[in-house]
C-alpha cells in the first residue's frame, strides 16, 4: 500500500457491519449531528465512515488536514478528547480545530487495535453545544471505539490465516504435481528393464541366469505397482478423487480372473481359492476393478499366512457387485483399524509389511469412484475379510 492509498483501510471499515449502526448510536447517544471513523496515521487523517446530518462535506476517502485536527494530539496521546460547549471550555475555548471548524461540542475516541497499534478515532463534532457530561457516554463510545478495533484484528487474522492456507495449498499442490511427473517418468526406465529381462530370457538356459532374470521380472513387476499406486495418489488428491471410466462389461470377471492369475504368478508361494460369479452388463471400469481387486490380493499375500489358502470371491448379491477378499493369519490390531485405509499410516501405526501403505487406499477410493463402499473384518476366528461393495448399474448414467 502506498502512503496515500487508503483505500484497504477504507474497505476493511467498510466490511464491519456494525459500523453504520454504531455511528447512528454515537449520534443518538450524544445528540451530535456528524459522526465519523477515521484512520489517522503520522501524516493524514482520512474518513472511513460517515454518517453527516449537517453537510460538512466530508465523505469516505475524504481528508482533513492532519494539524487541522484533534485527532493529531490523540494520537500521541491516546486518550479520549470529549468537550460539549467549546466556546466556555477553558482549554478548548482557544483551540484551533473548534475555531478553524465552527465546533462547539466534540468527542473522539482512540481505536486500538490488539498489537497496540493506533489506527484511528470514532469522533462526532457538532457546531452546537450537546450535554456530553453524563459519564455513560464515553463509556459507551469506548465500548464501541473497542468493537471496532475487534473487527479490524479479526479481519486481518482471517486475512493472514487465508494467506497462510492459500500459500499451504500451493506448496501441497507443486508437491503433489512432483510426485505425479516423478512417478510419470520413472514408467520409462522400468518398461527398459523389463524389455531387456525378456531379451536375457531369450538368450539363456543358465539356470542361475533365469532365476536371475525371474527375480529381475518380479522386482519390476511390484515396482510397477508401486508407481501407479502413486500416480493414483497424486492424481487423486490433485483432481479430487482417482478417476474412474464406468462402461457396461459383460466380461469382468474374466477380468478378476485374469489379475488372479497375474498375482498367482508373481506369488508362487501362495495359494488361493477362488469363486468367481457374476453376470453381464456391469457397469464399471473394469481396469480399476482388476486394480483394486489386485490391491487387496497383494495385502491378503502380504499379511496373510502363508499355511491357509487366500479366499476369493465376487458375486452378484441383489442390485450390488460384491468382491472380497479373506486370509488366515493375526487379526488387524485395533488401532489400525480407523487407520486402514488412509495412505502412509501403515508405518505410524507400528503394522508390520512393506508398502507406502498406498494399496488400501486406492482400493477405498475406486470403490468410491464406483459409489460403493470398502469394508473390513478381522478377527482370529474368522482370518481377515475385506468386501467390497458397489452398485451393478447406475440409473443416472
């Protein structure tokens, strides 16, 4: 703000609504005819407010004079100036703001903002004298002298607080925009390593070169996963949710069958068992359901006993696709649970297994995208069970 633009100041005035019922009170209480807010720095005394029943002339934006006044003194001085009959008051009789102004009756009051910062006066002037001597009203006028410099601090803390937020949302973005790009590039490199393993295969029959080569293929499989694991996090939080493209399938599950075996693949040491039931004419994104599906598969592996097959099922259960997914093994702690699907909490929470903790959530969230829901159950008994639920069709699509 330049020295002269006041304008803020003007504006922030402008915004607390109290104010044009406050100068009306101030007029009412003292019987004045003008009553005005003012900011008055070392150098200018500009209005704010007014409220003018005698034509003075002085609108919001309009300046006076700064020596001209007696809000210069109460600057310095900080305490109210009240005075009802200028031309019998022993100091003010011989004043010049009453004579250069033809006043008679006066009373300004400091704002003071919560910093101890001066930031003008509530004042009303008359050219005829009023009965300022009943000590109510500058009680009055200071209590609304202090409700005005409340809604000043308010103002700018919610300004600052917006400028704070704004500023922490730009940060998040650029760190989401770097993640999303970092994850985007690193597609590149992998796609590299997994050509050049099939070009090694092709090459041997060492059998310590292919099982190379295989741990080689299955490190960059779980790689994959991992960056669209972060592509989907960064994606979602930077568009509002994983996006999703709902068609009708008539073959999902072959497409649940297919990501079974994918993982089977990857995943020898496991074994699983598996129903796979469902009709035609779904409407979803069969890409996103083989993710979520292969999702809750890779936590089943991970956390699940390695002794008890991991249990599949997908079915049609009246208007709902349900899929779930259940493994034997420790129950979920407790306080994991209203952590589960929530990313990068799998560590805070002391949960055993390797990850970003991604996996969960992503499933949840194309759930979501899909208008159903994502569950749990976990108990000793029963192994764990996650079931995920979603609507067979959408009317409105």
């Amino acid at each position: 703000m330049s020295p002269t633009d006041f304008s803020p100041d003007i504006e922030a005035v402008h915004r607390i609504e109290a104010v044009p019922v406050i100068l009306s009170m101030v007029k009412h209480l003292t019987g004045m005819r003008f009553a005005a807010v003012a900011r008055v720095t070392e150098k200018n005394w500009v209005a704010c407010a007014v409220d003018d029943s005698i034509d003075f002339g002085l609108k919001p934006g309009g300046e006076l004079v700064l020596e001209s006044t007696i809000c210069h003194e109460i600057r310095q001085h900080r305490q109210p100036v009240i005075f009802g009959h200028a031309s019998r008051h022993p100091l003010f009789s011989a004043h010049h703001t009453p004579k250069t102004y033809g006043l008679e009756s006066y009373i300004s009051i400091p704002i003071v903002t919560a910093n101890g910062a001066f930031f003008g006066t509530l004042c009303a002037i008359d050219s005829v004298p009023a009965n300022l001597d009943d000590p109510a009203i500058a009680k009055t006028l200071t209590l609304f002298a202090q409700l005005i410099a409340m809604s000043l601090d308010t103002q700018n803390n919610l300004e600052l607080t917006q400028a704070a937020l704004v500023s922490a949302n730009e940060h998040g973005r650029l760190r989401e925009q770097f993640v999303a790009v970092l994850g985007h590039d690193l597609r590149t490199p992998l796609s590299a390593i997994r050509m050049s393993a099939d070009l090694l295969e092709s090459k041997t029959s060492d059998k310590r070169s292919l099982s190379l080569i295989s741990a080689i293929r299955s490190s960059s499989t779980r790689m994959g996963l991992l960056i669209e694991n972060v592509l989907d996090f960064a994606r979602g939080r930077l568009g509002g949710g994983i996006p999703s493209k709902r068609q009708l399938v008539d073959d999902l599950e072959q497409t649940l069958r297919q990501t079974l075996d994918e993982v089977q693949a990857s995943h020898p040491q496991a074994s699983f068992s598996h129903s796979l039931t469902l009709p035609s004419g779904i409407h979803c994104d069969p890409l996103r359901m083989g993710q979520l599906l292969s999702n809750l598969l890779g936590n089943a592996v991970t956390h699940g006993s390695v002794s008890t097959p991991i249990v599949v099922q997908a079915y049609a259960e009246a208007n709902e696709i349900v899929i779930s997914v259940t493994n034997q093994g420790p129950p979920i702690p407790a306080e994991l649970m209203p952590l589960l699907f929530e990313p990068f909490t799998r560590s805070e929470a002391g949960y055993r297994g390797e990850g970003l903790g991604l996996g969960l959530y992503i499933a949840a969230q194309i759930a979501n995208a899909h208008h159903g829901s994502l569950s749990v159950t976990s108990t000793l008994e029963s192994g764990t069970c996650f079931v995920a639920r979603f609507p067979a069709q959408f009317k409105w699509l």
